[in-house]
C-alpha cells in the first residue's frame, strides 16, 4: 500500500480525528484552569500577595503555579509536534524528553506539595483541639499510615517493573543469541528487546 492509498485509508482519517478530539478537549480543560486563576487573582493577591509570606504561603503558591506553568509545555507538545518534516521517527530524542515532562511534573508536585500539607492540616486540628495530645498523636498516626501505604505501593509497582523488564530481557537476550549464533534473524525478537526496555523507562 503506498503513501498516498494510506492516507485515504478510513483508519488513517479516524487516527486523525481522534487526535484532534484529543487536542481540544485537553485544551479546554486547560483553558479552565486559566479561567479560575483569573477569577481568583484578585483574592489571592488580597491574602496572599500582600500579607506576610509564610509556609503556607509558599506550599499555596506552589500547588497553584506548578500547575499554571507545568501546562505550558504541555500545550505546546500537543500543538507543535516536536517531529517535523525531517523526522519522522518516533525515537526523535525531543519526543523522549516531551513525554517525560508530564511524569517529572507530577512527582514534583507531590514531593514538595503531597509531602508539606499533610504536617500542616495535623498542627492546624491540634491547634483547634487546644494542643490535645490525643489529637496529635490519632492525626499522626493516621498521617503516617497514608505515608506508610504509599511506600508500599509504589515499592509493589516498581517491583513489578524491574521484574518484567528483567525476565523480559533476559529470556529476549537468550532467544536473540540463539538465534544469531544459527545464522538467523529475527524482528519479533528485536521488537521485544526494545518494548522491554522502553516500558521500564
């Protein structure tokens, strides 16, 4: 099939309208969260900006501006496709670096944002109970559960991922040297090799 039966190819043209579908409807969610940062500015100027800074403070602008400037990348991978006419590998280095944004900004956000609110809302109920030591030592506890939940998951799940991405590579590895060393070639094995270890990363 060449290039031009394939673009007039029904697959092709409903990929194609997929992807724009795609592209608007993250747009619009974006474009709302513009819209409640403009609603908003006024009150956070009001009690932010022009009272004292503290840790509150700096955790609220944190959690509000990561995300305002975290999507501008964002937006501009979906509306300018790091690929131009002169690559038109999707290996380009550029499309690496594009989808690892999303996931470095999440674990950004919740290492400095998940890891400070969690301490603060625990002073702030001990605070309200008058400094009851029952109160710090529930809200601590409970605190330190979640902390002690989320260690464990993400433990499992990266557990999960070495070990598929070894027996994949290693049994890949074993099946690619049999079949080089009787002469023979083999792209599904290839094909294996390379998906084992891109998931991984």
């Amino acid at each position: 099939m060449d290039g031009k039966s394939l673009a007039a190819h029904p697959f092709v043209f409903n990929v194609i309208d997929q992807i724009f579908t795609l592209q608007y409807v993250c747009l619009a969610s974006i474009m709302i969260l513009y819209y409640d940062h403009v609603l908003t500015l006024p009150s956070e100027v009001k009690h932010i900006w022009q009272q004292k800074f503290s840790l509150v403070s700096l955790i609220f602008v944190l959690n509000r501006y990561l995300a305002f400037f975290g999507y501008v990348p964002i937006m501009f991978f979906f509306f300018n496709s790091p690929l131009d006419d002169t690559s038109d590998s999707v290996h380009d280095p550029r499309c690496l670096s594009y989808s690892r944004f999303p996931g470095a900004l999440y674990c950004i956000s919740q290492i400095l944002i998940g890891g400070m609110i969690p301490p603060i809302l625990i002073i702030r109920v001990y605070a309200l109970y008058y400094r009851e030591i029952w109160v710090l030592v529930l809200t601590g506890m409970l605190g330190l559960s979640t902390v002690a939940t989320s260690i464990v998951s993400w433990s499992l799940t990266m557990t999960f991922d070495i070990t598929i991405t070894i027996l994949t590579l290693f049994r890949t590895f074993q099946m690619y040297r049999a079949h080089k060393s009787g002469g023979m070639q083999s792209d599904i094995i290839k094909l294996f090799l390379r998906d084992g270890s891109l998931y991984f990363r």
